[in-house]
C-alpha cells in the first residue's frame, strides 16, 4: 500500500506546478476529472495543502477502525456510436488498446455471446503491429460487451444495445486509477499510534495524532546538494526498462467462444474429438497417434460433467485450429472410465472418484489428479504446460521399462534414449515427481528412480554395437549429437554436468565415420512428418560439443588427457578435409589455451596456415568472408553484430598470429606467411594502429625498413584515446627506433 500512495504522488506531482502559476485560485476543494477516481485536492488557509487519494465513511468499534467499502469504479469504456442505414457491417475502433487483457464479444438476441481477445483480432488484422489503434469489422449485432480482465483475476464485463441501423463504434479503455480500498486500523493504547493495513497485514502505515509530541530525529544529516535529474544516468549503466515480454501475459478462457472479425476467407475448423467404447481401443489408438496422451476420467456420481468437458474442448482446440487441422493442438485424447474397467482401475491403485488420470499409449500411467476432468480443463489448452511435463514423465517411464526387459531389441533402445534426449530443458526445478501424495488434487507426475550406472553400461554396449554399420541410425546421431553437448538422456535424467568419456568419443567416431552419409539425409529427418528434429550440420555440432568439453574439463591428469583427445579429434576432422568455419574456430581456441605467454606456438601457426590458404586467399577478400558468412550452419553466435564481428574475428586471428611471428624467434621460419596474415588483416579492418604496428615490425624483420618506417609512422598517426597509453608509448618508442636505426 505505500508504494502505491508514493508512486501516485509523483504521478499528481504536476498538478501544483500548475496551481501556482495562477493568481486567482480559490480556497476549498477540488475534485479531480481523471476516469475511475475522484482524487480530492484541498486548499487550505495558510498556503497548505492535502491530496486525498481515498474519501468515505468509517466506524469505530473499540480499538478497532473500520473502514466502509467504497462504490465501485466507475466504467472505463467509452463509446461512440455513429449511424448509418447503408451499412452492412460494424466498423469497430478500438484506440490503442496498449497492454491491457480486454475481450470483445456480440451477442444477437438472446444467443450465446461470442468473445474474443482484442490481442488475437490484433494479431490477425495488423499483424506487423503498424498502428497502435485496432481496426476490423464485425456482423451486425444487438449487443457488444468489453471485458478487462485485471492482473489480480477481478474482471469487469460492460454489455451495451447497438442502435439497429450502427455503422461504428469507436472505443477508449482507460482503467481505474484507484481500486475499492481493503484496509482496516487498529489503535495501540499503550504507544498511541493508529495501524492501518490491508487485509493480508504487509506493510502497514502508522499513524500518530499531530496534537502528541514528535521525538526529534537527532541522527539527521542534510545533504550538501539535492537536485531532481531527469534522464540520469552513469557510466556502464544500462539505457532503458528491461520490458521484455510485458504485455505477454494471455489469459486462458477455454469455455469461451471466439468472436471472428468479417473475413469472407475465413473458415472456423469444426474439431470433433472421437471418444471410443471401451480402454483398450483407446489406449490402442492413442498409442498409433505417436505424439499423444490418454485423460481418463473416473466420475461414477456424474454422467453430465464428461459431455460438457468434451463439446468445451472441441471448441476451444477448433478455434486454435483456425481453418484447418493442426497436429500441433491435438495431443489428447479423452475417455471416460466406466463400470468395465474396474479391474484395469484396481490394477492401478486408483482409488479416489472423482479423479483424473493420464496414461501414455502403452497404458503406463504418468500423472493422477483425485479431481473431476471438469475442474483440469484449463491445463489441456493449448496454453497449458501438463504437455511438456507429460513428455518428460514418459520418457522416464518408457526408459524404465526398457532396462527392465530383458529381450529389449535394439531399435526400442535407441528410441527409449532418443525419447529422454530430445526434451526440452527442464525449468521447474521445484516440480515434485512422484505418485505418492494420493490425496492431491494437482496433477502429480510418475517419476521411477533409474539407477545411472545401469544407464551409462545400456548406452556403452549399444554404441559399441553400431560401429560396424554400413549405413547410420539418424534417430542414434540426434541422441549421440544431444549426448555430447551435455544436453542429452544423462542430462535430463539425472541433472548432472559432465565431462566426455571414453563412449563419447567412441560416439563421436561413429559421427566422423558416417558424416557425408548424415548431411545428406539431414533435412530430410528434420523434416519427418509428425515429428520434430533440429539436427545440425553434424561437424560444427561436434567442434561446439568439443570446445564445450574445454570448460568443464577435469584439472590434472585426466584433465590433460581429455584435452589431448579433443585434440585428436579436431586433427581427425581437419585431416579429412571436412573442417568447416566452426570447426576451426574450435580448434583454434582450443590451440590458443596451450600457448603460452609470448605468443601462438608453432602448431597453432602450421594449423591456422592451413585454414588462411584453404580459406581466406582470395582476389577479393571481403567477398569471399561474405561467402564463408552466408554459408554458416548457424549464425547464433554473431546474433548482434553479425557480419561486422564474423569480419572483425578473422582480422584479428590473422594478427593474432602474425603478432606471435614478431615475439618469438623459433616462429621465424612463418615469417613470409606472417606478412601476408598481417596485410590481410589490413584489408579487412583498415588504419588499425595495433595491425599497423605488426605489419611494421615485420616489414623490418624482412629487411623493408623503408615499408616498415612509413607503415609505423601511420600506426602513430592513427593512434587515439581507444588505445591505451602504455600501448601507444610503445609504438611510438618502436618508430623512433626504425627510424635511428636502434630496433
């Protein structure tokens, strides 16, 4: 409550700027004309003033001080109508709607009133979002309501009588200042102080009589200087509201039905869900679905809630559906448990009725909620999240199974890992997984304790396994590729950071061995009707789990050792001939941690020639880098700069390596490699004083000391306040020296 007293005292702040600026006001009060609050100012004898943001009628019981519930706000619609005989259709107005949960519905007669929310007609009618305002058209009608649905879930819902011959209606929402006031007080006898609080009791205001001695507050210091600043800021501090996602929130009404704005294209899906006779059938259909879950409702006292549930949800995944079938919406089927599956249900230890139970197409139960359906119906929209728990919960299951069966074949193996690899990442870390709390009216979700050591041995032996393929499992290259980057089965199963190991590389040959067969059969995968796969070029997937594998690498002998056999993989990659940008740039990094203090070693430079001969020679440089750019797998990594820092990372790797030709002497036998690194480097960033001074100092090693003289003398003259002074006083020094012969 005193934040928000405080925050609109600023926002009122202006309005005595103003009040002081005239000559002829008069004493008294003052009401405010802002929509949905009366705001008193009072003008009192002795140039004093009071705000009051809250008026009304109280009563005193005791010590206690209630307060009387004010009058609700007043409408925060406004509406103007405009006539026209000859119109066929409502033009609605809706004037910059901005961030607010507002729903739009017409009613004709006494038929169901379809809504809508204004954020969707938005993102159907102005889908770049070019104006502010919402414009679209809807049928003639009787009745339109507008609803604002607050944050805190109080919604107001306004219903207004369309004149029959209506034309347009233009629409402002401006929302209540001030809500109804909740608080009550409380009078301590023994300090004399008043308490007034809201309901929940946080953050009280007390108040002491004015009339009652004030303790002098001895401890107060004055500033030296205070001033209001507009705009303030400092150095390093970041521009502006992090505001990404506000206004994102939706709210999910999946009992209402949706109002469409004219569109003589537009055709509404009519979804039916098709419910079978008896479990069986519908686990054994659910099961042919692939990406599908069974609800199950246990309700023997109630026969009407099921039907009800079901025509609800058919609406609501139709309007999702919009004119046509979309998979993506339908991931459930339903079925209502009857007196014949009362073995199946006992078999189960569901005991509770009502109560809501989901199960994969094996029949394995997964979650259980001792509710009726009716009362779930939200967390089965689209906008729900039981799905992607659902997944996750499955792939536990079905892993657990699979270890336990001893005639496991191989192909359930692999998409038994497959399955647990390819999840999303796990965000709810205070998600209980476990089918203990019988009592819970939540969903709660099956989670079996898999024993990693067993996990870890299944995977080795079906990696050893495939080594001899002629042709490659892509379902085991997606799970390998997961693995690898630590984002696999290990990952979501047990939640662990890891290092690789020997069936890693062991994976990792597979891949290497079987990589022109993957990139040609890759899009073709990812693009399996009915499933999702996001498989990348499988060489820059490898050189991203390796350089990944360098920061959490082990420290000390095995550390090494795992160093020494990333190592060996790149060489592997690069012998072959299929080192691509990635590739390389992993390499490089990874041969950059080896060197030491004075420079790059010589392998790094006999490597890094190998790439600037295969790669960068050209007759024109910059297009050829555009080349390379536009041929990347993945620009991820240069999302906010791109081009310009794909660009500005060769030119200063080549004068990176160039430089480490200049400070090592056992590197002078890469000399004439070097000045070309170097004058590359030139070319693709221009008047770089610290490329300037390399090129210089190796012009002079290689005996051009007139090149290298005038080549430094522009190093200094392009020496500014971004280098900093103990850089700059060397090059200077280094030209002095070319210049009296010294260097």
């Amino acid at each position: 409550m005193r934040k928000c007293i405080w925050s609109l005292l600023l926002v009122f702040s202006g309005i005595f700027i103003s009040f002081s600026q005239s000559k002829n006001i008069e004493k008294g009060t003052y009401l405010s004309t802002n929509k949905g609050e009366k705001i008193k100012l009072n003008l009192l004898d002795n140039n004093k003033y009071e705000l009051v943001f809250y008026s009304g009628e109280y009563e005193i019981k005791g010590d206690s001080l209630l307060f009387a519930e004010k009058e609700k706000s007043e409408n925060n619609f406004d509406l103007v109508f405009t006539t026209n005989k000859k119109a066929k259709n409502i033009k609605i107005n809706f004037k910059d709607p901005s961030y607010y949960l507002l729903y739009i519905g017409t009613q004709k007669g006494k038929e169901e009133v379809q809504y809508q929310r204004l954020s969707d007609i938005k993102t159907k009618v102005d889908p770049d979002y070019a104006k502010t305002d919402v414009e679209f058209e809807i049928e003639k009608t009787d009745y339109l309501y507008l609803v604002y649905e607050e944050y805190t879930g109080e919604t107001t819902v306004c219903k207004y009588a369309l004149p029959k011959d209506i034309s347009e209606v233009k629409i402002e929402f401006e929302p209540a200042v001030m809500g109804s006031l909740k608080i009550s007080g409380f009078f301590d006898k023994k300090t004399n102080q008043l308490t007034i609080s809201e309901q929940s009791g946080k953050n009280p205001l007390v108040f002491t009589n004015e009339k009652n001695p004030q303790p002098e507050n001895k401890s107060k210091v004055a500033a030296l200087e205070s001033q209001i600043v507009q705009n303030w800021t400092y150095p390093g501090k970041e521009t502006g509201l992090e505001t990404e996602g506000w206004g994102s929130a939706v709210a999910a009404d999946s009992t209402a039905t949706p109002l469409y704005p004219v569109d003589s294209s537009y055709v509404k899906y009519d979804f039916k869900l098709k419910i079978e006779n008896n479990l069986k059938k519908a686990i054994d259909v659910t099961k042919e679905a692939k990406n599908k879950f069974l609800v199950i409702a246990v309700d023997t006292k109630n026969t009407t809630d099921f039907d009800t549930y079901i025509k609800d949800q058919e609406t609501q995944i139709g309007y999702n559906m919009y004119d046509a079938y979309n998979p993506q919406y339908d991931v459930f089927n339903f079925y209502k448990a009857g007196k014949d599956d009362k073995k199946w249900l006992k078999a189960n230890n569901i005991k509770t009725d009502p109560s809501t139970l989901i199960v994969n197409g094996n029949g394995d139960l997964l979650a259980i909620s001792n509710s009726g359906i009716g009362d779930k119906q939200y967390q089965f929209s689209y906008y729900g999240d039981i799905y992607r728990k659902l997944l996750r919960t499955d792939a536990f299951v079905s892993i657990e199974k699979i270890f336990k069966n001893k005639k496991v074949i191989d192909s359930d193996l692999i998409r038994g890992f497959n399955k647990a690899a390819v999840l999303e990442p796990n965000y709810d870390d205070d998600l209980e997984y476990s089918l203990t709390d019988l009592n819970s009216t939540e969903f709660t979700m099956n989670k079996p304790v898999l024993d990693k050591k067993s996990v870890s041995q299944s995977w080795k032996k079906l990696i050893e396994a495939h080594q001899k393929d002629a042709v490659p499992n892509l379902y085991l290259v997606e799970t390998i590729l997961k693995e690898i980057k630590n984002q696999g089965f290990t990952k979501q199963l047990f939640n662990e950071e890891r290092v690789l190991n020997d069936t890693d590389f062991l994976s990792i040959d597979y891949l290497l061995k079987h990589s022109v067969a993957i990139e040609e059969q890759r899009a073709g995968f990812n693009n399996k009707e009915g499933e999702i796969h996001t498989m990348g070029n499988v060489i820059t997937e490898i050189s991203a789990a390796l350089q990944q594998n360098l920061y959490v690498s082990q420290e000390g002998v095995s550390g090494e050792a795992n160093k020494e056999r990333v190592n060996t993989i790149y060489k592997k990659i690069i012998a072959t001939g299929k080192g691509n940008f990635e590739a390389y740039r992993n390499y490089f990094a990874y041969l950059g941690k080896s060197q030491d203090q004075e420079g790059y070693n010589s392998t790094f430079l006999k490597e890094f020639s190998t790439y600037f001969d295969a790669n960068l020679v050209a007759a024109s440089p910059i297009e050829k880098l555009d080349e390379m750019y536009s041929g990347l797998d993945t620009k991820s990594d240069y999302a906010y700069d791109g081009w310009n820092l794909f660009k500005e990372y060769h030119s200063n790797l080549c004068n990176s390596a160039a430089w480490s030709v200049v400070l090592k002497a056992e590197n002078a036998s890469f000399l004439k490699e070097a000045l070309k690194w170097s004058e590359y480097s030139l070319i693709v960033t221009k008047n770089n004083p610290y490329y300037l001074d390399t090129l210089a100092q190796l012009y002079y090693k290689d005996g051009q000391k007139e090149k290298a003289i005038s080549t430094q003398t522009l190093a200094v003259k392009y020496l500014d306040a971004t280098i900093d002074e103990d850089t700059a006083q060397d090059i200077k020094e280094v030209l002095a020296k070319m210049q009296n012969g010294t260097y």
